[in-house]
C-alpha cells in the first residue's frame, strides 16, 4: 500500500489506508494497493500532453483552455499542420496527437494553437531525465516525453521499494520542472508501456506477474508490441483478435504460421519481454523535415525552406555531440512518393553551411518542375565529433565559415535562437 502524496507505505493495506480509501497520514485519495506494489522494478514514465503542459507552465493564461500544439498554416485553418501535442481540455473535444490541425479545429474551433518550440520543450526533458538518473542508471529515453527504468536492485540504495521511489521523483518532477507524468509499473516492458497509459493524467498503475494473463487475454491483438495495421490484418483474418485468442494457440503452431512473428507474438500474448532497459541507443541519424502549406515545384522555392532545417540539423548535432559524413536529402511528391538522395562528404561534418551546400547540390537535380509537399534533410554515418570540419587546405573560407557558424551559436545560445539569423 502506497500514498503517491506523502509517500506513507506499508505491506498491510490497513496501516496507510483507511475504509473510504483515504491515506491515514495525509488524507489524500491518492492511494494505490496492489500484492506485487514493492516487488516490481520495470517502469515506462509517461510525460501527461508534454508540450501544452510546458507552454501551460509559463503561460499560466492558458489553463484550463483547450490547447493544440502544431502548426496550423498561413490561414490559421490547419493547412496541412499536423497536431503534435492536444491538452486534456482539447481532448474532451476529439483531438489528439498526429491528427490533421485542420481536422482538430474543426473539431474544436475555440482551441489556442501555438507553434512548437522543440528546443525549449528539449531543455525541459533534459531535467527530468536528470531526475531519472538520480534514481537508476538504467534510464531508456524512447522520445522527449517518454522513457523506461530499471530500478532492479536499487532498493538497498535508496532505502524504499521502486514504487515509492518512482512515487517521490513524480512529486519532485512536479514541484521543481512544473509538469507531471503517468507511470507504469511491470516485469516486463511492454507491460509497463500498457500501464502507463491505464490512469492518465498523474496515473499510476500496477501489472504483476499473476494477473498478466488474465489482463492481456480480452484486450486487441493490436496491444502488442509490433502488432501494426498490416500484422493486425493478419491476425484478424487467421481468427486471432484478442491477445487471449493467441495464447491459446501453442508456440509452435504461431511459429509454423508465422514465422519469427509467430515467436515473438508467443511470448508477448504470455507476458513475456526479453529486453532489457539499454541506458542510451546511439542515434543512427539527425534529420529534419517540413510538409508545406501549399505544394511548392520551383527550385529557388524548395532552396528557401531548406536553408532553417539544415540550421535544425546542425543544432542537434552540436547538442548530442555526433557528427556524420553523409547528407540526405528526403522529398515527397504531391502523390505522396517518396525520394531520397545522398551525397557523400569529404569528411565529417556539423555545420549548417556545409550541410546546406551539399543538399542544395542535390536539390538541384531534383527540382524539374515536379510539385512536393515535403522536403527533409538529415545527416547520417554518425561519428564522433572530433573528426568533424577539419581545416581544408583547397578551401581557405572554410575555416571562415566555420568561425562564423560558431560565433553565431554563442550568439543564440546567450540570447535565444532569433537572436541572429543568417541571410541567404
């Protein structure tokens, strides 16, 4: 038994709660029993609508306000801006993350819109993941928002079961970052992922051991991970539409229908995850991409809006201190087909300059008279940064452009992003 606002706990419910599901100590109605509370380590934090709550936070105006995270185009109507984030307020209404702003308006025409600021919302998981790290060194960060912990073995450490400690860091998360979030708290991964998202806002829920089974068998194939819109297709058309239908079926015959899908749909539909928590995967690639209002098809069109995602590109990479030789350039068409295009570098590099150059170069080729409605550009082969940008002997501005680069960075890091901007 656990109180989640003064942290009072005990292995007999009847010590911290009293008959109205009250806490003893404090009052509070916050209380969560559950037979297995201190003996599960495997947690999937859950930032609650993270971007509307950090805007919220230093915005106090907006509380209480249906608010919409995104970009909702040169009319104000949506365009073709997607949703980012959705408030709770906004949620009442139908919206939610990844739908069309034009369609969420609709929806909730009253609705605040305000532009990302992905740097601002950044910083703000970057502290929180300092907290995280005060508890365990098992942190998996899965997004801005999101992330699991291993507090395996942690209770000798921080004298308190991992409920509790997870308990306290929601209280300090709130208190001195001014957002909350949700926790799901498991054996297995995929398990707490589920959980989290089971009491939301300020949630905390609990699957054990015993009750996995039980818990999975009438919930949709789809809860599983790796089940996707095509796997489910599958399934449902083999007669398998609930978790419970799969585990009555043994391993072998999901493996002689399945295949290796068939192996892992036989352990997850038993509650089964053999990962563990990795503390940090290394990024494959930084990218940065932009879907336009209206289709663009002219060169120096595509050209302008490239110049502020190579900018994106760069700062990421300064800021996760990588550095990679290879540029990619990604389009989509107004029929929704997909390019990419890649150039290779002479060397490594981190700077939006040289980033730009070379996806302008390939730009060029591209750029025939076709209409887009997307154009991306990322960077990948990552490598470690002391082998970016070295001095170029043929290129005697090249060490110009870079001080330049530099110089500007300090300029934005000590005043804001739109403090200098480069003229193209």
């Amino acid at each position: 038994m656990l109180c989640r606002d003064c942290l009072a706990h005990d292995d007999v419910e009847d010590r911290v709660r009293d008959g109205q599901g009250r806490c003893r100590a404090c009052g509070s109605t916050r209380t969560l029993a559950h037979p297995e509370l201190f003996t599960l380590s495997i947690a999937h934090v859950d930032c609650d609508a993270f971007y509307a709550a950090i805007e919220v936070r230093d915005r106090p105006e907006l509380a209480g306000k249906p608010l919409l995270i995104g970009y909702a185009g040169p009319d104000g109507k949506g365009g073709r801006g997607v949703v980012a984030t959705a408030s709770y307020e906004a949620r009442r209404f139908g919206c939610h993350s990844a739908m069309p702003m034009a369609k969420a308006l609709k929806l909730c025409p009253q609705a605040v819109v305000l532009h990302p600021d992905i740097a601002k919302y950044a910083r703000v998981s970057d502290a929180i993941r300092e907290i995280f790290l005060s508890l365990t060194p098992l942190v998996e960060p899965l997004s801005l928002d999101e992330a699991y912990l291993d507090l395996a073995g942690t209770e000798a450490i921080h004298g308190r079961p991992p409920a509790v400690v997870l308990a306290e860091a929601a209280l300090r998360v709130e208190r001195e970052v001014g957002v909350s979030f949700s926790i799901g708290l498991s054996h297995a991964m995929f398990l707490a992922k589920i959980a989290s998202d089971l009491d939301k806002p300020r949630g905390f829920a609990v699957i054990g051991r015993e009750e996995t089974e039980r818990f999975l068998a009438g919930r949709p194939v789809t809860v599983l991970p790796g089940v996707g819109a095509r796997t489910a297709e599958r399934l449902w058309a083999a007669g398998f539409r609930t978790v419970g239908d799969l585990a009555r079926v043994s391993a072998t015959e999901l493996i002689r229908r399945f295949g290796a899908l068939g192996e892992d749909l036989a352990q997850r539909c038993r509650g089964e995850d053999p990962r563990r928590v990795v503390p940090e995967h290394d990024p494959k690639s930084v990218s940065a991409e932009t879907t336009f209002d209206v289709d663009l098809k002219t060169f120096v069109d595509l050209k302008h809006q490239l110049w502020p995602l190579c900018e994106k590109v760069s700062r990421r990479l300064k800021r996760e201190r990588v550095a990679g030789p290879t540029v990619v350039l990604k389009l989509k068409t107004s029929r929704f087909a997909l390019r990419t295009r890649r150039a290779r570098l002479a060397a490594p590099t981190q700077l939006a300059e040289t980033i730009w150059q070379a996806g302008v170069r390939l730009l060029e080729k591209e750029a025939t008279g076709e209409r887009f409605r997307l154009i991306g550009i990322g960077v990948t082969d990552l490598c470690s940064p002391e082998l970016a940008d070295p001095v170029d002997l043929a290129d005697p501005q090249a060490a110009r452009r870079s001080a330049a680069e530099r110089a500007i960075d300090a300029i934005r890091a000590k005043f804001g992003d739109d403090a200098i901007t480069k003229g193209r």
